[in-house]
C-alpha cells in the first residue's frame, strides 16, 4: 500500500515549541471483547485500565531455545551485520537491535502468525492486523545500554504517520527479566494521556534515535510528573513470557551491567483500520524496514 496522501486532523500534535502539554487520549484501549480471541473479559479491563497485560508462559522452554539460537546466528551474521537493518550500540558496535527481523527470519515470520500471538493482536484492536515493526532487542551482560523513556506513539505518530494508537506491541522474553537486568519499567495508565514533546524532528532522525533517542522523548519534569501519577511496575519473569503493551504507554529500560544478558523479540501490530499517513512532525517518513507501510492484512 502507497503513503496516502490526505491527512486526517492531528488530534496529538507534537513536536512542538513552547512548553509542551498533557493532552487526553481520545481512542479506546481496547477494541475488542472477549468474543473475539482468548482474553477473557477480566483480562481485557485490566488491560483497558492499566495499558498492559503480562502472559506467563508463551512460548514453551524448547521454544525459547529454538528462538535464542535464531537470535545467536542472526547477529553473527556477517553478511547481515553490514544491512541498515542492523543498530549497533552507539559506544561498543555490538548489535543492539535488528529491524525488519520477520522479513529476514523465517522462524520468525511464523511466530506473527501464530494463533498465540496473532489471536490477541487481533482482540485487542478489534480489527486485522498487519505488522508496523518488528526487531529483536540484544541486551547483553555488562555492555547493554537502555532505552530513555517515551511513547512509542509519540514516534510513530510524528515520524511515521500512525494516526491514533490503535496499536500494540508484544515484547517476548527469550531471557529471564530480573528487577536488576535492564527490564523493561511501565507506568500503568499513563497510556491514557499523550505527553507532548518539544523540538523539531531532525532530518533521517532515526539513524540517531535509534542508538540514542534525543528528541521525541518527554522532558524530565513531565516523566517527574507521570511517575508521580501513575507509578512504575517492572516486567519481569521468565524466558518465554511476553508483555502486551499499548502504543501510547510510557515506559524505559536501564542500563545492564550485571552478567545477565536480556534479549527479546519485539512484534508491532496495527490495526488495517490504522495504517500510515503523511508523517505529523516530520519532512518524510522513515524508512519501511522501521515503519512498515504494507497493511495488508497477516493469514495464517
């Protein structure tokens, strides 16, 4: 599918100047019930409150292995190692994420179709569903370097042309998330509001942000001030977990330096009734391997 070339009205501006505001979310969470895939009720308003839902146990323990060594020979890959696809860490060089990885890994071009995974996508956004992005994440022991905090949707929104939340993402631990490793922190709730953020987006801004986020990332009194509201619960569990989480959610990840490495496969779905426009705050889109602009709907 082609870039559209009609915009609908921007009801998250961002990338603004001036002091930045904290504006309602003006979209559902949720958008399915519990008719339409295998989250019960009770799962999907606690779902709908907290813009977060923990599943133990995804993957079996021969299903973590069989993705783990997927991830090992993926970044040691030394023809893919040269692919745009591929971040490295900003001081090391180790691979930090690999984009675009369902297109590149058959295994994992599998798992965004299984029921497991594709079902709750599904539920969640009421709709079909087509992948926006997918990466794995190497966090390793020592070395890993986190994510600042932010809204996926700020991004997606501004650089990409998403235009409402209606998406999720599911991040699948393929190693034990300790308190202490690097895990991923949520503040549950904070979905429902849209912090704005200042600044103006830099020409092919994800060939930085990428390695480390600069702009697109709300300021230190805002964080201050949504921590204050809504708290921070931590994911942790192990291998083989995943965590469903909504677009607009502020979250981040420490830095590791303990011996404990943490890697997961990242999966981004949004909804066919979503798909990408014009960028918002932004002088052209980033490229597909970062934002897929396909909404074809997935088969199994």
């Amino acid at each position: 599918m082609t870039l559209t070339d009609t915009r609908v009205d921007d009801g998250y501006p961002t990338r603004i100047t001036g002091t930045p505001a904290h504006l309602p979310r003006v979209h559902p969470t949720v958008w399915g019930t519990e008719a339409d895939g295998p989250i019960d009720a009770a799962t999907l308003a606690n779902h709908e409150t907290k813009g977060y839902t923990v599943v133990d146990d995804l993957l079996s323990v021969g299903e973590v292995q069989t993705y783990w060594q997927e991830l090992v020979r993926l970044s040691s890959d030394a023809e893919l190692a040269r692919d745009e696809r591929v971040i490295t860490e900003a001081k090391t060089g180790e691979v930090r994420s690999i984009f675009d990885v369902h297109e590149i890994s058959a295994l994992i071009a599998e798992l965004v179709r299984d029921p497991r995974v594709l079902d709750r996508a599904r539920q969640l956004l009421g709709s079909e569903v087509y992948v926006h992005q997918s990466r794995v994440n190497y966090m390793p022991g020592f070395k890993g370097t986190g994510f600042y905090w932010h809204s996926d949707f700020e991004t997606w929104h501004a650089e990409d042309g998403m235009p409402s939340p209606r998406a999720v993402s599911c991040s699948i631990a393929l190693t034990d998330n300790y308190p202490f490793n690097g895990g991923l922190m949520i503040m549950p709730g904070s979905h429902r509001t849209f912090v704005q953020c200042a600044g103006e987006t830099p020409e092919a801004n994800y060939k930085s942000s990428l390695k480390d986020q600069r702009v697109g990332v709300p300021s230190e009194d805002d964080i201050t001030k949504m921590a204050a509201e809504h708290g921070i619960d931590q994911f942790t569990g192990q291998a083989g977990s995943a965590l469903w989480f909504d677009s607009n959610i502020m979250h981040g990840s420490g830095n590791n330096i303990t011996p404990y490495p943490r890697s997961n496969i990242f999966l981004v779905f949004n909804s066919v009734e979503n798909a990408l426009q014009e960028p918002f705050a932004a002088s052209a889109p980033r490229p597909a391997f970062i934002a897929g602009r396909d909404s074809t709907p997935i088969s199994r």
